[in-house]
C-alpha cells in the first residue's frame, strides 16, 4: 500500500462475520466522537458492511468538525454527520434516539495541567450520554490503562484482573466506566464496556514509533519492554460487533492482539527490513501495561491481520515516506502522566 485511498480501502473492507452481524443488528447506528484517529474509519466499515449486507441502516457521526475536511469526506461516503460539542448539554441532547451508540470521545493527551478538561471529557459527559442514551445499546471505548502494571512472564491481564489505574487520564477512564455502570443499573441500559490497548495503522500507533525510530537511528527506549497491539481494522470490527453483546450491568471485554510484543524484537525486525542495528537504551522491567483478550477472540475470532503482516505494511510506508498523524502514543510511560 502506498497511498491513503489503498489503506483506508483494505482497513474499511468487512468480513463475512461482521455482515451477518450487522444484518443481525435492528436500528441506525450513532458514533460519539467520529473526528479522532479511528472513527472515520470506524463509520466507513460501518457503512460499507450495512451496504453489502443489503440492509437499511443510516450511520450518523457526531463531532465538533472545527478544522479539515473530515466532514465532508465522511458524507461523500454516505455518512451523516452532526456538529455540536458533546459537553454542551442543551446540543447533546437536542440529538435524536438512535438504536445503537458507539462512544468514542474523550481525552488523553495533554492531560497534565489540564486535569479538570480531561475529567469532564471522560467521566463527567459519560453520565450525560448515558442519560440521553438510556434506551440504547451503548460501546463504549474505554482503555487496558485502567489496570496495573503485570508481570510480562504471565501476561494474565484478564478482564477479572483488579483495576489499579496509574494516573489521572487512567483513573478518568476508570470513572468512566464506574458511572457508565451506574446508570445501566439505574436505567437497564445495555452497554459493553470495550477496554483496548493500542490499536495501530499505518499512520499512527506503536509499531510505527518502533519503525521510524529505527530508520532514523534513534535510541529505542526498552522500560516499556513489551506492549499488545490491533490492527484498527480489526478494533473497529469488533465495536460494531461488541453492539450485539451489550448487557445490563456492563460487559467488560479487553480488545487486542494475542501477542505480547516485545519491543526489542519489533526493532530488531525492523532492523533487518531497514539494514539497520536499532540503538536502545534502558533495559526491560518485569512488569508492562498488558492486556489479554482471550474473551474476545473467542467472541469475534483472531484479527485478521497478523503482526507480522502489520511489520511487512509500516516498513513499506516508512520506506516510502508514507502519511503519518504525527501523534505519538507515549506508550513508554510508566507513571500515567499524559
């Protein structure tokens, strides 16, 4: 792949799996939060998979669309699209009921100094969709970050792990989920609460951090010495799938790769594509932000895109000075300060 158009191409095409489920699914399909790294790809496979499966379905976006042109890209591919800030109560809930709610928004970086943002962005707007959204099915996005550091040798982070999140973007996130199950008590409102750790395309994410780090003969940071990934093809299949598990309280389901990835063995793969000896420094700590997602392969299967292929795609886009976000995901932090 070599251009924006094939990727988002080959990252949009559905599976057999998710349209049987979207044919599968009643009602129209609402995403809070179209405007970050993986909703316009997210309401693309939306809309190509209720379009192949040959159901009527309208797929609605919602975002402050304040700067670019993702707007209009998301309506030439048949996408509508509302325009309110989410934390404006009277806009938020001036939006129409729909079936089905995918919940995106919230906040990350640029947390530190900011705290009080990043709060009502993530545990404050949580209660308001929740109450505007009562008689819905609700995914929403949550994050692997709401546990503990684990032992890298037993990678057995699994949905019945305690949270014990480190730092305040975390523990927002962890509030997040707290009041979201409050009100699914409170109003028998189906959600699935979709913990993922880093997914990745071509742009952004994890591995393409490793790829231009090596390339440029950066030094390669080993505290964080091993990490999970998904392709976001794959991510973003399984929350439209996750629509059909909601439950009352919520299902908690975490989203990522099989693999525990270590970081020095991504760069050393990389090295051999660049010609290249990766540079590190620091060694591997026994403990990583780990995530295991057995639950939800045996609900959707395996990703179909397998790490290696992830490797072989970044290396050729790298090499090819392909597009990026220039947004780095700071995985290498150890102490939640984002």
């Amino acid at each position: 792949m070599k251009t924006i158009a094939q990727l988002e191409e080959f990252m949009t095409k559905p599976s057999k799996r998710l349209l049987r489920d979207i044919a599968n699914m009643d009602g129209d399909l609402l995403i809070l939060g179209v405007g970050g790294k993986m909703g316009p790809t997210l309401a693309k496979l939306a809309k190509r998979a209720i379009d192949e499966a040959g159901v009527t379905k309208r797929v609605i976006g919602v975002s402050r669309f304040s700067s670019g042109s993702l707007r209009k890209e998301l309506e030439g591919s048949g996408i509508e699209t509302i325009a309110i800030d989410l934390l404006d109560d009277e806009a938020l809930f001036s939006l129409a009921d729909v079936k089905n709610v995918i919940y995106m928004a919230g906040n990350k970086f640029g947390t530190v100094g900011n705290e009080h943002f990043t709060w009502a962005m993530n545990t404050y707007l949580a209660g308001r969709i929740a109450e505007k959204f009562a008689h819905s099915r609700i995914v929403a996005f949550s994050t692997g970050n709401v546990y503990p550091l684990t032992n890298v040798l037993s990678s057995d982070c699994s949905e019945d792990t305690p949270v014990n999140p480190v730092g305040e973007y975390a523990q927002s996130c962890l509030g997040r989920e707290r009041i979201l199950t409050h009100f699914s008590h409170k109003n028998k409102t189906p959600m699935l609460l979709f913990r993922l750790n880093y997914a990745i395309d071509l742009r952004y994410g994890v591995v393409l951090e490793i790829a231009k780090q090596v390339l440029a003969g950066e030094s390669i940071d080993l505290k964080m010495g091993n990490v999970n990934v998904i392709w976001q093809g794959d991510a973003n299949e399984y929350a439209l799938r996750s629509l059909l598990h909601c439950d009352t309280p919520p299902k908690v389901l975490n989203i990522t790769g099989p693999e525990t990835i270590s970081i020095r063995w991504l760069a050393e793969e990389f090295g051999k594509r660049f010609g290249k000896t990766p540079i590190f420094v620091n060694e591997e700590q026994q403990t990583a932000l780990l995530n295991n997602a057995s639950k939800a392969h045996q609900l959707f299967g395996y990703p179909s895109v397998t790490i290696q292929q992830m490797i072989d795609m970044v290396s050729a886009w790298v090499a090819n000075d392909g597009e990026t976000h220039n947004k780095p995901t700071h995985f290498q932090e150890r102490e939640g300060a984002f």
